[in-house]
C-alpha cells in the first residue's frame, strides 16, 4: 500500500520506536496508566511469557500456561490473592516501597504491628508459604531474607493493614465482616485468641483483688481489657470488631481467672512437698504423697549418685543444713520449702503452670528441697528445690540440681518464675535455671556455693515464696556462678546484691558451722543456660560476711 | 454501537435512551461536530482521516481502551488512514448517553 513507501514504516524519532509503537504507547499513557504501573506490568508479563515458554517446551502441551505462571513466582503466592479491587495497585506499590527500604527497619515494622495486633506468626506463616523459623529469624534478629520472600511477606503486611483498617471501619459489632475477612475462611479456622500485654496486667491486678470475680465483675473486666487492646491498637475503644480474634469476652475473662486459680493451688502443692505440708492450715491431701514421692524419688536418685561419688559427709542425698533448723538430710532430699498454704488441688497441675513456672515462697526453715534433675518429675515439680537454708530468718533459697551421675542422664533446666501476686512479699522474681551436667560434674568436689539472701526477707515464712533450687555446680563452673541462673534470690531483686566474684571465693570456703558435715563436694553449680545476667544479682549475697553467717547449707550433689 | 459486556456492570437493558428533550439540546451539538445521524435507525455517524495508517490505529487505540472503560463500543472500519465510526446504544436500540460521551471523548482525540 502506499504506506509503506512513506517514512511509515521506518523507525520514528524516539529511539527504537515505530510511529505506530509510539502511537501505541501513548495511547496506553493516555488511558490513565501511569508509566511505573506498565513498566511493572512490562517485566511481569515477560517473566510469565518466559515461564510459560519453558514450560510449553517442555511439554508442548497447552496446560502448561499455568503451570508455568504457578513456579516462576514461588507458587504460594496465595496472599497476593488480593481482593481485586483498585487498592491492588496501591497495595502493590507500597510493597515495592517497602522492598527499598532497609529489611531490618522493615522488619522491625511488621514485628511491632504484629504484637500490636496479636498477630499470630502461624497467619503469616500459611498464606505467605514462608519457613516459620526463617520468618521468626527475620523479624526477630534480622536475618536475611531474599527479594521474593520479602516481597512475600511485605505483601502479607500490606493486605493485612487493609484488612484490619476496614475491619475497624466497618466496626458492624455483629462481627460478621470479622468473620469473613478474618482467617481464611477455607479453613475455617480464626486465630488462636491471644492475651495482650494491656489486658493482662488489667487482669493481675484483678486477681490481685479478688481471685473469684462474679459475672459482673468480669464483664467490666472484659470492658476494660477491650478498651485498653483498642488503645494500645491506635484505635478508638468503640470499635471492637477490629480485635477480631483476639476480643476479650467475658467467657475468656472467666477461663482466665479459673486457671490462675488452679495455677495457684498447684503451686502451692508443689511447694508443699515437704513433712511441713501439714504446717499448713490447708492440708492438702495430696500433699504428703507429693514428698514422699519426691522424697522417694531423690533417694533413688540420690542413692544411685551418692554411690559414686562418696563424699566425706556420709549418706547425705543433698542434705540441706539449716542452722537453725536441722533438717533430716537423709529422708528428704525433697523439702518442700514451702510451709506456705497449699490450697488443696488435683494432682495435674493447671496447664499454664507447664509454661510457667512459678516461684515459690519457703520459709527458710522448711524450705529445702532438692531438684531432681529428672525431667518429668522436675517439671512437675515445679519450684521443688533444694534449699539452702540459712539464719532462719533469712530465707534462701538455693537452687540445687542435684546431679545423679548415673541416675541422671537429662539436664534439667528448671525455670522459676516470678510470683506477680506474692501474697505480701515482695514481687519475687526468680528465675532460675539450672543445668545438670552429666557424669563429669558428679566426680568434682565443688565447694559450695550459697546464695545468700538478703536479710530484708522477711522473717515469716508462710508466705514467702522461695523458689530454690540446688544447684550443684562445678567447680569449674564455679566461675560461671555469675551467669547461674539457677540460684535464684527469691526474695528480692536488689540489684546490690552482686558481688559474685567475692562471694564465689567466700562460697568455695564456706564451711558449715552446723554438725553436719559438709563435703566439698556437696555443691556443684551448674551454670544455666538462661540468660542468666538478671539472675546474677540475684544469686549471690551481697557480702561474703553473710555468707558465712548463714549455716552453709550444702547440696551435697551426688547425696552421700 | 455498543454491547455491555460481562463485568460487574448494571445489567445490561436498563440503559435509556436519550429523551427527547435531551435530543434537542444534544443533537445539535454533535451535528455542529460533523457528526450525523443515521437513516433507518437511531444512530450517529461520523468519518474521520488521518495523515497515516500509525495515527488512524493510534486512535483507534486510544477510543479501544476508552470504550472498555465505559463498557461501551463503536461500530467501526478503518482502512488506511480513514476511521468510520457509528455509535448506538444496543441496549435500548438507540442513542443514550454513553453514545454522547463516548462521542465526545472521540472528538478530542482526534485532534491529538
């Protein structure tokens, strides 16, 4: 046609444009997309044309168009089964904004607005297709993440702020969109609820009040939880449905509570594993199972150990010597040092306690017991430790592993945990970790390592919660006594009282004042594996002086 | 011409056509613009010519992309440089609104 002899057909001015590309593209421009949007739309196409054109090659069939579309990009990509909608492009943008700035601010990001919102990583987890320990890893301590996967994971966070601000807008308190948009209704499954820090400490203190809060009570609870998750969320009070899962009702409110009750009661029946329980104005009867079992049980234990490793001292199985008050070394390895009250409960202890464990108070006569490092009956022991007694009004509790050589082959670490609501004492925070060391631990003869507690304790015993535990360290490990985390000050938390250094020569001196023998070997520290630098202070007293003025109480580690 | 096609749009059917009222103010208008209406039916009509065939399919591009944005399509030939364009509502068998502003919309772009 004529056409073609004019200029036509030739290449137009812009580069390697034909008139009719250019017209093309203009038109294109003109049509409302933005150039940004079609150069993507340019690179994704060629990607999937590219994808499809392999795998047509290699199967020369026509199902291969989707196939091939599934792997270029990773298949999961299933989040960015947006809702079509314009916000698409939007989303998409702020996406891509997102893969420019730094990963680990980014990281930061989505890690602090998934704790703002209760996020549990299992939603990230399933619709972006992310390695769960690689996403934790990510967010966490920012470990690198490719491109895609980012991309994966901003596309996820970006959707998901879509979601909950239009879960809040359309705050229809029928919670039906909640419903909808939620989880992935495929599953049917909604996130796990999840307490929020704001609602829990709105809960303690509750507790703290009054263990048994009548149906009102806990409505109001469940009020104010709502208000202060919607607060801590940046969004006015009113708007529940934007909770979505993570609503606090008044159904929640009571589980709550009843497990705190039972997560008390069993508590204390651990702490009760002692001939003391019956001290107790509430016996529990299962209370004088609980030490005979435990008692029976470090025996066994103890016997195993003791035989080989004979200390000076005699048959002692971890005796705890208490100045004042001498306790039968040899019966109980396991001393409840707890004389506190042990509301009666059944013998399962509530599942939180499994998590948690909580630190119980001992008086410092009663309170000794010997941890076993054995691990299911460690655990559910609980606090069951050994304690140093020391001055009898002091409390201490010293964490003691007793490390059965032979008998024991798992490293127990027991963690204690603050009591939130000590009855009058002070907040007690304790954690305390400790690590029986195998076979090599039970030949030394360590010296004896005492935590001393500070003398502020107070002198009553019932109520103190003491978490001890034996620790029996190595010698060796002697020096790590400042990042034991094992021995744990129960009563207080004053930062002073930190002298390890001193304190760990004092302790490897100590001798006992009291008849009972103490061989060097009683004690053997084993260093925890907790992050123990906050238990440091807690583990040593602060003086070497009081040191030696409390009866050294000494876990004999192997219980000759 | 125009066929709604698919899409969330309203159901196809429900477009009116022009009142007569409308017509009378419309018409005019779009006669003024060369544009005329057609015997035998109710439509509009117009030609248009371009320096080249890249300028006629460059429009042709650009009234494409606007007509599957209104969900509203010309009835068209083009050879060369020439573009015939007829516009109707098939839906109510006859001019509406969309013929109007599609037209508009055709005008202007020609003169790109």
């Amino acid at each position: 046609m004529e056409g073609d002899e004019r200029a036509g057909g030739a290449k137009a001015r812009p580069g390697r444009l034909t008139a009719l590309q250019e017209q093309l593209i203009w038109a294109l421009l003109e049509s409302g997309l933005s150039k940004d949007i079609l150069v993507q739309a340019v690179g994704e196409m060629e990607k999937n044309r590219a994808s499809v054109g392999v795998e047509r090659g290699e199967r020369g069939d026509g199902e291969s168009s989707e196939e091939g579309e599934a792997d270029f990009p990773p298949p999961i990509f299933r989040e960015i089964e947006k809702l079509p909608a314009d916000e698409v492009s939007k989303l998409r943008t702020e996406v891509d904004q997102l893969l420019q700035e730094e990963p680990w601010h980014v990281a930061k990001m989505v890690k602090s607005y998934m704790q703002q919102h209760n996020l549990p990583q299992r939603e990230v987890v399933e619709s972006t297709g992310l390695n769960q320990s690689h996403l934790s890893q990510h967010l966490n301590k920012g470990t690198p993440m490719k491109n895609q996967k980012r991309a994966a994971l901003y596309s996820w966070y970006v959707k998901k702020q879509y979601e909950i601000s239009q879960q809040f807008t359309n705050a229809k308190h029928g919670l039906t969109m909640v419903e909808e948009q939620g989880e992935e209704t495929k599953k049917g499954r909604r996130n796990r609820f999840k307490w929020g820090p704001a609602s829990l400490q709105i809960l303690f203190q509750a507790y703290e009040r009054q263990k048994n809060p009548s149906k009102e009570e806990r409505e109001g609870l469940v009020e104010e939880c709502n208000r202060a998750e919607c607060l801590q969320r940046g969004v006015s009070p009113s708007q529940l449905a934007g909770l979505g899962s993570n609503l606090v009702t008044e159904v929640r409110v009571y589980n709550w509570f009843a497990n705190r009750r039972k997560e008390d009661a069993f508590k204390h029946r651990l702490s009760l594993d002692t001939p003391y329980g019956n001290q107790s104005a509430s016996s529990n009867p299962a209370l004088p199972a609980s030490p005979e079992h435990g008692v029976k049980f470090t025996q066994q234990m103890s016997c195993d150990t003791v035989s080989s490793a004979r200390s000076n001292g005699g048959e002692r199985a971890g005796r705890l010597m208490v100045s004042p008050i001498q306790l039968e070394p040899s019966h109980t390895l396991l001393e409840s040092h707890n004389p506190k009250l042990v509301s009666g409960s059944g013998p399962l202890p509530p599942v939180s306690t499994l998590t948690s464990l909580h630190s119980l108070s001992a008086s410092p006569a009663s309170s000794q017991s010997l941890i076993m490092a054995s691990v299911p009956s460690v655990m559910s022991l609980g606090e069951s430790s050994l304690l140093i007694g020391l001055a009898s009004t002091q409390p201490q509790t010293v964490p003691v592993i007793n490390n059965m050589g032979g008998g024991f082959t798992t490293l127990q670490p027991i963690s204690f945990q603050q009591q939130l609501h000590a009855s009058h004492q002070q907040p007690i925070s304790q954690q305390l970790q400790s690590h029986m060391a195998a076979s090599p631990l039970m030949a030394t003869m360590a010296q004896l390592p005492y935590h001393m507690y500070k003398s502020d304790s107070p002198p009553y015993h019932s109520s103190s919660l003491l978490s001890q535990a034996m620790v029996i360290a190595d010698s060796s490990s002697l020096g790590t006594l400042t990042s034991l985390a094992a021995v744990r000050q129960i009563l207080t938390t004053d930062p002073e009282e930190q002298t390890d250094p001193p304190l760990q020569e004092d302790s490897m001196h100590l001798q006992p004042h009291t008849p009972v023998p103490v061989s060097s070997e009683s004690l053997e520290l084993y260093s925890s594996s907790q992050t123990t630098e906050r238990h440091q202070s807690h583990l040593l007293s602060p003086s070497p002086t009081d040191i030696s003025s409390y009866m050294p109480t000494q876990m004999v580690s192997t219980a000759q | 011409m125009c066929h709604s096609q698919g899409g969330w749009g309203p159901p196809a059917g429900k477009i009116q056509s022009l009142t007569e009222e409308e017509r009378a103010h419309i018409l005019p208008i779009l006669r003024s613009a060369q544009w005329v209406e057609v015997g035998g039916r109710d439509a509009i009509y117009k030609e248009f010519v371009f320096k080249d065939f890249n300028q006629a399919f460059g429009f042709m591009s650009r009234v494409a992309l606007r007509a599957e944005k209104m969900d509203h399509h010309p009835e068209w030939f083009n050879v060369y440089n020439k573009v015939q364009i007829t516009l109707s509502t098939h839906d109510c068998g006859g001019l509406s609104q969309r013929d109007v502003s599609l037209a508009t919309f055709i005008d202007q772009v020609s003169l790109m």
